[in-house]
C-alpha cells in the first residue's frame, strides 16, 4: 500500500487473460486486474477495470457482450443511460458516451488536467454529472457539450448523486456535502465528520460512506439521519436503491442494510481482498474488487450466486500480528523483488527507498514529486494519518492503521519480510 494506488486510477500492466470463470463458478472473470467501477440495469451489466476495459454483459451475467477500450489507463466510473446507452470516465480524465451497439465512443470529452473520480446521470437521463480529483465538477449534456463547471470541492470529488428532483448532490476530501442545481449554483451546504469515500442515493435520502467505518443517511440539505458504524477498515463502495443500502469495505466485507433504518439485511464475510465496486439490481447485488473477478450476491440472504473465485495468495506468513495486518496490503502488493503484476508496486526492500523509486512501475506524478524516504517511521506516520494527508494528489485510497499496536507489527514485519 505504499504506493500512489487507487481503487480509482491506478493502470495495471499485466496480460489480458479473457475467460469466464473456472467450471462450476460461472463468476465473471474479464478483467485483467482488479475492477474499479460497476453499473447494473435489469438487462445488463457494465464494469470499467484498471486494465483500461470497459465491458458490457449480457443479461445472463455470465457472458460479456462487448469488450471495449478507449481510455489510457483506469476506468474509473461507469453509469447507464436511456435506451442501452452509457458513460464511462478515466484516469485520463476523459469522458465518453457509448451507443448501445458502437465499438467506438459517439461522443468524448478532450483529455484532462485531473483523473474522473465520480459520474452520475440525472433520472430523466438528460444531464451527466463529472466529478474529478482536482475538486472540479462539471455537467454535461449526453452528447457531452458541456453545460456548467465549477470548483467544487477543495480535493477529491468522492462522490455524485442525483436527487429525483434534478439536483445534484456531491461529497468531497474537503469534508463539505452540497446540494447544486440545474446550473451548479449551490442551494445547501452542511459539513461531514470525516472523510467520504462515495455516495449513492437511497430513496429520497443519500448514503455516504466513511473512511473511518462508518455509513451515514443524509437528507436532500445535509442533515444528518440516521448512522451506522460497520468496521475498523475504511469503507470504499457504496450502491443503494430504495430498498437497499450496500457497503463494501477494503478487506472485502460487505454490507447490506435496509435503506430507510439501516437495519441488517444480509451479509458478505471479508477475506477476499478489497472490494472496489458494488452495483445493485432489485435481487443481485454485483461486487468487483482486486482479484479482476465481479461475483453476484442475492439481496435476500447475502448468499453467494454460481461459485465464487479465490483471492490473492499471501506472499509469506510468520504466524506473528503484523503478518496479519499485511494481509490486506498482500492483496495489492508483492515482497517478491521485481514483482509489479499485482495493483501496487513490490515491496521488496522498500526501506531506505526513495518514495516512487523502485523500477519497473508506473508511479502517479504525484508521488514522484514528494520527498519521502520509507522508513519504519514514515512507514507508521502514512498509516497513522492516511495516504491523502500524506501523500496528498497519489492514487492510493484513504486506508489507516487505528491501532498504534497494529502499526508498530506491520512497520516489524515488513522489515522482516521485505529484505
């Protein structure tokens, strides 16, 4: 986890290997690398991956109808649009609207100075919300001309929702909810308790997600409704309709809740690695994380559908607490020297290395202009106060080490493991 990776924008450089999965687990395995970005309608489903694909399935869920690639680098949001149409965003900052049957975007926006980090689409289907990393957000129409821009948010836009009423809501790194309308004129702010990592409106509420653990329901103007805290690790996808509220945190556990009381519905155990994206339909809850690997889940008992798929193995395990708490960095990075085919760079003698210096990997520009030498206590001090702080503009989601124990057992074991 120490480097600029995101479950938003970082590009992986590994082979395509384009099969459904093993017999007996018909879980959809497309994506040659973690997927960042789902989207699901009755008739189809659409995933956007750090491979730089875009695919469309088919209404079985078993079988992808078209395999597309447009954007250079990540995939990093993907929405539906009327009459089989779509938009997806990327870490080029690009935007493109698909017709149903092209192989080549109908319309695109040039690329941008700051990767897409959220998109939404109005219900009428009329406008097309963009959010970016920059704190910028603009409104398009579907043929992408571009209707309203503004400063949004002082970092990361982490999330966009639509409100039935045509406004938009959007959360940012800068802890500000705000509700804009038709022209981005703001019309409600309220402040968040910590940092947002995605939104989805549930109903006539928006629930957010937290870095932190926590997932909070919120009304049209920012107040607050109620909470709920779910886990120790940060939440990082969120998916809800009016029935259902689903949240998905970085060791792979999901949830998923009644969308008025956030009472318990269903659940998902963690163990297979992070999950980056979720998508709803009215009985399947859709998750895509860092094994390349979208499995199906049915709302009414959280019961896995057609098999499963492993995740990543751990590099090494000394039976000790740091070993533990690396297994959730192992998911993304290898101790193997020279090993970059998982999302993040190897590990291997990390300390006493320069940050973003190892060869063999594409670090974000971000990173490469920090002055950072990793040590066991730069190490911690990343851990203690998240990648956004401390690395602020890299590619890496917020994750933190709470516990100053756990920090102190992940620091020894990676000095351990990592020579």
């Amino acid at each position: 986890m120490l480097c600029g990776f995101s479950l938003l924008r970082c590009t992986l450089i590994v082979a395509l290997c384009f099969q459904l999965g093993t017999a007996g687990a018909q879980t959809l395995s497309g994506h040659a690398g973690p997927v960042s970005a789902l989207a699901a309608t009755d008739d189809a489903l659409l995933s956007g991956g750090f491979d730089g694909r875009v695919i469309l399935w088919g209404a079985d869920a078993q079988s992808a109808r078209r395999v597309l690639r447009f954007h250079d680098g990540n995939v990093t949001a993907v929405a539906t649009l009327p009459e089989g149409r779509f938009v997806t965003g990327g870490q080029d900052g690009r935007v493109a609207v698909w017709n149903r049957d092209g192989q080549e975007p109908a319309f695109v926006t040039p690329h941008g100075t700051s990767p897409v980090s959220a998109l939404a689409v109005a219900p009428d289907g009329g406008r097309i919300a963009v959010g970016f990393w920059d704190g910028q957000l603009a409104t398009h129409t579907p043929d992408l001309s571009q209707t309203a821009v503004t400063q949004a948010h002082a970092g990361r836009v982490s999330g966009l929702a639509y409100l039935s009423t045509g406004d938009l809501v959007s959360v940012g790194a800068d802890l500000r909810f705000t509700r804009w309308d038709g022209g981005l004129a703001p019309q409600a702010r309220a402040g968040l308790p910590d940092l947002p990592n995605g939104l989805a409106r549930a109903g006539d509420r928006l629930a957010v997600i937290f870095a932190e653990g926590s997932l909070r329901l919120f009304s049209a103007d920012g107040v607050l409704l109620p909470e709920r805290f779910l886990s120790e690790r940060p939440l990082v996808a969120i998916a809800a309709n009016s029935a259902i509220v689903a949240a998905a945190a970085v060791d792979g556990a999901i949830w998923m809740l009644e969308a008025d009381s956030l009472r318990f519905r269903a659940g998902v155990a963690a163990g297979g690695g992070p999950v980056w994206a979720l998508a709803l339909t009215n009985d399947t809850l859709f998750a895509g994380g860092v094994s390349g690997a979208i499995r199906r889940y049915a709302t009414t008992n959280g019961a896995l559908i057609d098999g499963g798929l492993a995740g990543a193995a751990d590099d090494f395990h000394d039976g000790s607490r740091g070993a533990e708490v690396y297994r959730a960095c192992a998911i993304c990075h290898s101790l193997q020297p020279g090993d970059h085919s998982r999302a993040g760079p190897s590990l291997h003698g990390i300390f006493d290395r320069a940050i973003a210096s190892v060869e063999g990997y594409a670090f974000s520009p971000a990173l490469r202009d920090l002055d950072i030498v990793w040590t066991p206590r730069t190490v911690a001090e990343l851990f203690t106060v998240g990648p956004d702080i401390y690395t602020p503009g890299s590619r890496m989601p917020d994750q933190r080490v709470a516990d100053p124990a756990d920090r102190q057992a992940l620091v020894a074991f990676l000095e351990r493991a990592s020579r």
